[in-house]
C-alpha cells in the first residue's frame, strides 16, 4: 500500500513485523499451484468453481449442491488477553474462542454459504496449559457458545502439544469451517456484480482479531500500558478484547427475508482495501463511513496514523460488506439491524477502474494496493 511520507512518529503495521508486501506474493504463488489441483475433482466426479479461487473460502459443486470450506488462525489476540489476565486475574478464552470462530465463519458466509461445522484446532506449547482448568473451560464454553450462535456443529479438533514449535505458556488457535450452498442460487462470487449496486457496510465492535500486531506494539507507547483508557471506564486492553461479530445470522436472516446479495467482503486484514477483492474492474464509491469505534480512534491517534494508513489496516468500525442491489438495499440495513448488527447503506458500485474512493475522507485505494490473485 503507497502513502505520502509518514510522520516519523507514526507507527505502521510494517513496523509492527507484519508486511504484507511480502505475504502476499507467497498467497498468490500458492494460490496458483492450488488451482493446478482442481483437475482431482473430476477422478470424484466433482468440480471446482473456479470463481471461488482467490475468494476468502473455497466452493466445490458436487451436483444438486454447493459445498463451501475455509480454514483460518486467531493470530496474535491471544497475547492481549495472557497480558491481560495477568494484570486482572480474568480469563478472557470465552471472548477469544468466538474471535476464532468469526474468524473462520465470516470468511465462509462471503460465499453465501450456510455454515454446517466447525472444527478446532489448539496448538499448545505443552501440556502444562491444558492444566489451566478455568481457561482451558472458558476456551470450551466460548467455542460452543458461539457455534450455538452460528447453527453450526462442533466436529471435532486437534490439541497438540508442540513443545518447541509453539513457545511455553501459549496457544496458538484455529478453526475450520465447512458450510453448503443449498440452494446454488445462494453462491455470491460476484457473477452479476454491476455498477448501481449498493454497498451496504455491518458494524464491527472493534479491532476483531485483525491488527493485533500493531495494537501490542502500541502498548509501549502508553502510559498504563493496556490498563490505559480509551474511554472513561474501558481500558485499552478490554477494548481490544472486544470478541468479533459473528455475522452469519445476518447473512441467514437475509436469505430467509428473500435477500441474496450478489458479493460480500469479510473486512480483516487489509482494512477497506478488501472491498477491492472482487477480479472486476469496478469503482467503489463510498459516500458514508460509519462510526469508528473507541479503540480504533484511539490506535490511529496514538500510533498517528493518517486515515488513509489507519482504513488501509483496521476495519474502522466496518466488519463486513455486502453488495447488493438498489431494491433490497433499505430492506438489507432493517434485516441487519433485526439481528442487533448496525448497518449503514455506504455506497454504489460504478463502471470504472479497480478502485475504493472513500470520498468523506478523500482516500482512494486502488488495484495496486490489494493483489491476493
């Protein structure tokens, strides 16, 4: 992502030992030698649909349906909340179970796929943090409580002990979902996607589980740290811990209300730059933002970010994107907020180059500054 020279003070996520420069060429390589190895679903008598490749999950037709799977990581949230029990004696798993949980279901329903099972994987750097029995339950209690609030079942999973590999005291967290698409009419690859369709942006309740990087090295900054106030009672690292929304009763209730968005956009890494995702050459004209919660406001301040690096990182207040058409637009915001999400109609698709004009706030992203294909 270019910008203007930063201020010598500013804090960016390359600093924070995060470059994407250099991930996403090897996401892009891998994505290439994975496509090679479609041609193995026909020896089933399956296919691949080929638009999925590229998207945040992976779609398979296997005949009267879809079959949709993803499988993603927490990431580094997991060190606020050790930080954080040990500064308040508090568990926080039950929160950061559902972040993990988001972080695989809000990549599967992009497709428009109806989540069916969830399956764990917690890699521990020993035995020893499986004798933690109130955050070894907490983390049990969280992951059922939001698979409860998906629909979705608990399969199964995996709890290694990887002395060595994942360092003593800590956990590394992930999950995999797989979800149907029943009926096909459901897929939403953005086969239909065209300018005069609406940008309808789902509220975030904060940082979710993307930009932890930063927001850690930031604590050195602060003067209490992560009991530093954001806001009058909230502490900087309760604001963080914040657990991510789970947006599939969202996108179930749409369907059931006769919605089917033509695309959706999971905003995690990236920030607003993953409303370039779609392959087309479109423009995405955003005449409204939404409220940026707290203790995003108070990272871009306190790491003096400019907007443009702060919404080319963070989610800013927006954690999900749908594109819909202009009829259902209205009805889109009303089924959103039915379900206790908060939801603006942000902006239009237009014929044009590849690019998100965030005109509030003067920023433009373009097909430069998000190559995941």
């Amino acid at each position: 992502m270019k910008s203007p020279a930063a201020s010598p003070d500013t804090l960016s996520y390359d600093q924070a030992g995060v470059n994407y420069d250099l991930i996403d060429p090897l996401k892009v390589s891998a994505q290439r030698a994975a496509a090679a190895t479609a041609v193995h679903l026909g020896g089933h008598g399956f296919t691949e649909v080929a638009a999925s490749r590229g998207e945040s999950a992976y779609v398979v037709d296997v005949g009267p349906f879809y079959l949709a799977s993803i499988v993603e990581c927490l990431g580094s949230k997991v060190l606020v909340a050790d930080a954080m029990a040990e500064l308040t004696g508090k568990s926080y798993y039950e929160g950061i179970a559902q972040d993990t949980i988001a972080m695989a279901v809000n990549d599967l329903i992009t497709v428009g796929a109806t989540p069916l099972v969830v399956q764990a994987y917690w890699a521990a750097g020993g035995s020893d943090w499986f004798g933690d029995a109130q955050r070894a339950q907490a983390l049990v209690a969280g992951w059922k409580k939001a698979c409860d609030i998906c629909g979705v079942a608990w399969g199964g999973g995996e709890t290694p002990a990887l002395a060595g590999i994942v360092e003593g005291g800590r956990i590394d967290l992930a999950a995999s979902c797989t979800g149907i698409i029943n009926p096909k009419s459901r897929l939403s690859v953005g086969d239909d996607l065209a300018p005069g369709d609406k940008i309808v942006l789902l509220a975030s309740s904060g940082i979710h589980a993307n930009g932890l990087s930063l927001a850690r090295k930031l604590v050195e900054r602060l003067p209490n740290g992560y009991l530093t106030e954001v806001a009058p009672g909230l502490t900087y690292g309760e604001a963080l811990l914040a657990p991510t929304v789970l947006y599939s009763p969202v996108t179930e209730a749409l369907w059931k209300a006769g919605i089917a968005p033509k695309y959706n956009a999971n905003i995690t890494g990236h920030g607003w730059r993953k409303l370039l995702r779609h392959p087309s050459a479109m423009t995405y004209r955003i005449d409204t933002v939404p409220e940026v919660t707290p203790v995003l406001r108070f990272i871009q301040q306190h790491a003096k970010q400019d907007d443009r690096e702060a919404y080319g990182t963070f989610n800013m207040g927006a954690g999900f994107a749908l594109f819909v058409r202009p009829e259902d637009a209205d009805r889109t915001v009303a089924v959103a907020e039915a379900q206790g999400v908060k939801a603006i109609i942000a902006g239009t698709v237009e014929a044009g180059p590849k690019q998100v004009v965030i005109e509030p706030l003067g920023i433009t992203f373009g097909n430069e500054d998000l190559q995941l294909r």
